[in-house]
C-alpha cells in the first residue's frame, strides 16, 4: 500500500481568474480550458443578465430585437449577455447552471457576473439567492461597472438608486445564501489628485457592506468593438498603461480602506490589453509586466485578478473564435505568455502535507481556497514512458482533480482511466525521483449536498476508501 497523508489546498500569495464567456464569446468547457492550460483557476466568471420584467424576456437581445440598428454593443434595451434562466418563475436546469456544475466539478469557484433590472422586487432577489445557495462559497458580481452609463440598469436607474438596489440585495443574499460572497465592481480613484473614488458618496454603504471590492480597467480596449475597427484616427478605444492601471487600482483600494476602516480583498474582475489596440505582441509584453508588479509589490495588497478572456470574438482572448466555426480557438502568443504567469509558483494555490493518514479518509472540498485531500507518493526510476491511474470499485464513481509534477488532471464519475504522461512531455524527469500525486474530491454534480449536514453549503464531502491502481512503465514495451 503506498504511503499517504493528508493534505491541504491554501490561497495563492495572489490569485488568478478566468472570465469563460460573454457578450463576446461562448462559453467553453472546462475540459478543454484545463488541459490548454494545464492547472485549475480559483475561479471562474461567467457573464449574464436578468430583466425579467421586459417583454421579450427570456430572449437574448440581440436575438429578440435582431432587427434593430444598432451601432453600439451596449444600445440595446437590454443588455446583450445571455439570460439568466433562474429566478422567479425560472428553473436552475439551463443557464448558467450548466455553466456553474462544470466549474465547480472542475475544482474552481464560481464567479457569476449579474447585471440586473433595479426595479425587481425582493421576490425575485430571493429567487435568485436560493438558486446560488447549493453551488458553495461562489461569488456574485452584481451590476458592475455601476459608476458608468452603458449598461442597462444605469438607463434605468439613478446612480444612488443603484447603490440602494445593491445593498438591499446583499441584505438579501446574506440571508438566503449566506455562503455567497459579492463583489461590488464601483468608479475608482482615476487621478491621483482625486480625494474620492468615482460617485464615492452615493456607493458608500455599498463600499462598506460587500464583501469584496474590485475595478473592471483595461490596460488598453477598442470598445467600439464590433463596430468600430481602432485605428489611429478614430476614438473608441484607450491605452491607459500598465503602471497606470495598477497605481489606480492600488489608489482605489486604498480609498475603501481608509473610508471603511479595514481591509477587504481587492480585485480587477477584468484586466487585459485589448490586442485590438497593441497587436498581440505588445499584448504579452503588457501582461507579463502588470503581473511583475503584483508580485514585486511587498505591500501584498491585491488578492486576485480576472484574465479577459479565455476565448473571444475579438482580441480580448487567450483564443481568438475562429470565425468559420464558434467551437474552434485560434490560439494566440499570449497562450504561452500567461500559462508562464498562472505557473508561477506566486499566482499558484499552495498545497501543503499534513500527517500520514490511511484509508478510509474523509475528503473535504470547501472551495479552491479551502480543501482537504490525501497525497499518494509515487516512485519513478527515471522519466516515465508509461504514468497513468485506473479506477476500479468505488472510485469508478468519483469525481476528482488530481495533480502530478505541476499539472492537473480531471476524473469525471464514471470514468476508468488517466493518462498522467503529459505531466512529463515539457517537465521531464533527469533521474530517479519521488513524486506526489495530490488527490482531491469536488462536488460530484457541481452542487454542494443539502444531506451533508449543517454546513453543507460551504463544505462538500467525500469518503475515499481506496486508491487508483498507478501504472508506471520507463522502457517501451517493444523496441
């Protein structure tokens, strides 16, 4: 029997999200983004709206006034993200649901953005709350960019009127989905001669009861997309610059601290540079730079960044959609470039060993910040020809993510075999070496169990019984 012990999954020093899908590209699934990218995010934001109250509702706008002229991705009557198809009178079988299960079966947290019509009533946020409750310790990302005036909600609504909206909202999520966290996405400090963040004194209160604040700022956007192409003589797109952009994020924080009097984790739910504007070079170049300042600031003030994103139409992806078919990714130099920065070991979750244990052990999973696995340790002689697991007995059924020499691997229920051989294609081994295969257990279906006890909507349980038989082979079969 190889020796295990228990182990833990911890923060990164600083952490990275990915925003799957949006007005600019479909949602793709977690399987593909792992294996391009090798390693789970701690999170994933996925982008929707909800106006229920409209008449073409549930509609996606550019589908329900698909003849309407429009000029400007944000004209019509209601926002072009997809709908949220939950809610009063809805049902948490479509979207984003979908979208949520795989995130969180996949070992990452959901992160669901949510513009939303002001005018609901406390019927419909309680819907809305009740729905989120089962998927764990997500977060909720409501009506953001709320100091601007494109969306729909700020067409609706006054500034303090949003500002009212989002804190009876959280008022009700506390009650109704305690385990949610929101993220309030407000103006910043955008000059440093500014005493006050953007409509500072109506997003007060607001300031004060979230949980998490944030900024969306692009290092550089074309947001004319998809009607205006930047070029040189035209306005609809900007180059804030990357010292810019972090001073003003960092000038922000500072602003809630001191008006809050305490510390809250801080984020960018959106950052990139628009390779519309930099060309895909100086997009890498960008990037790497924003992330060298995260990790040289000893302050350690910023908890996480948002990549946007993994695939899309124009040149905010990891991918560019291939235009003759919206299943297929081109991939662009800033792949390599941010695989570099998520492997850094300072934007990677830690795990850490804790005493030996033996089966049967009780895994928890209470997000991909907090959860508790078992690592198994694996003896190779030199660089493996052959590494794979298979599962057999109770195992067949289980769902896990599992790690081996810096890579993760995906188990879904019912599946039998894991080839682990590329875990060593770029990371080969020079000679004989042990090596920890780390074995966690995500919800089965995506949602957290209501049977599991009181705290089932922050802890997920699993009893591991057995181990993976291991296959490991250093010489070909026949030569």
């Amino acid at each position: 029997m190889p020796k295990i012990k228990k182990i833990s999954l911890n923060p990164a020093k600083c952490a990275v999200d990915l925003s799957d899908g949006s007005e600019r590209g479909l949602y793709v699934d977690q399987d593909y983004i792992l294996r391009k990218l090798g390693r789970p995010h701690r999170a994933v934001n996925i982008m929707y709206c909800y106006y229920p109250n409209d008449k073409t509702w549930p509609k996606r706008a550019q589908e329900a006034y698909k003849d309407m002229d429009v000029t400007f991705a944000w004209a019509y009557p209601y926002d072009n993200y997809f709908p949220y198809l939950g809610g009063l009178n809805g049902n948490t079988k479509g979207e984003p649901f979908t979208c949520m299960r795989d995130i969180r079966r996949h070992g990452q947290d959901v992160i669901l953005t949510l513009t939303c019509d002001p005018k609901i009533d406390e019927k419909h946020m309680i819907a809305i709350a009740k729905d989120l409750r089962p998927f764990g310790r997500m977060m909720l990302r409501l009506n953001h960019e709320c100091t601007g005036n494109w969306f729909s909600f700020n067409k609706r609504a006054t500034y303090q009127e949003i500002a009212d909206f989002y804190v009876k909202f959280h008022k009700v999520v506390r009650k109704y989905a305690p385990n949610v966290s929101m993220i309030l996405c407000a103006g910043a400090v955008g000059n440093p001669k500014d005493e006050k963040a953007e409509r500072e004194d109506e997003f007060l209160q607001a300031i004060k009861d979230t949980e998490i604040w944030s900024i969306d700022k692009y290092i550089a956007l074309n947001w004319g997309w998809p009607y205006e192409v930047a070029e040189k003589d035209n306005k609809q797109h900007v180059h804030n610059g990357t010292l810019d952009t972090y001073k003003t994020a960092k000038r922000t924080f500072e602003r809630f601290k001191k008006i809050c009097g305490c510390t809250k984790p801080m984020v960018m739910s959106e950052l990139n540079a628009d390779g519309d504007v930099t060309g895909p070079y100086d997009q890498v170049k960008i990037m790497k730079k924003f992330a060298k300042l995260v990790k040289d600031d000893p302050e350690r003030w910023f908890s996480a960044f948002c990549f946007y994103q993994f695939r899309d139409d124009g040149r905010l992806g990891l991918e560019i959609t291939d235009p003759n078919n919206s299943q297929v990714g081109v991939e662009q130099p800033m792949m390599a470039a941010y695989k570099d920065i998520i492997d850094d070991d300072f934007f990677k979750p830690e795990i850490k060993n804790n005493k030996p244990t033996k089966l049967p052990v009780l895994l928890r999973w209470g997000g991909s910040e907090d959860a508790e696995g078992v690592s198994m340790e694996l003896k190779f002689e030199k660089d493996p020809v052959f590494a794979e697991a298979n599962f057999t007995g109770s195992l067949v059924d289980a769902n896990l993510m599992m790690e081996l020499n810096g890579m993760w691997f995906y188990k879904a229920p019912g599946v039998k075999f894991v080839d682990f051989m590329p875990a060593f294609f770029k990371k080969r081994l020079k000679s004989q070496e042990k090596l920890s295969l780390n074995i966690f257990a995500p919800p089965t279906t995506g949602e957290n169990d209501k049977k599991q006890g009181k705290d089932w909507d922050t802890n997920y349980y699993y009893e591991l019984k057995e181990l993976p038989d291991i296959r490991l082979r250093f010489e070909p079969i026949c030569k």
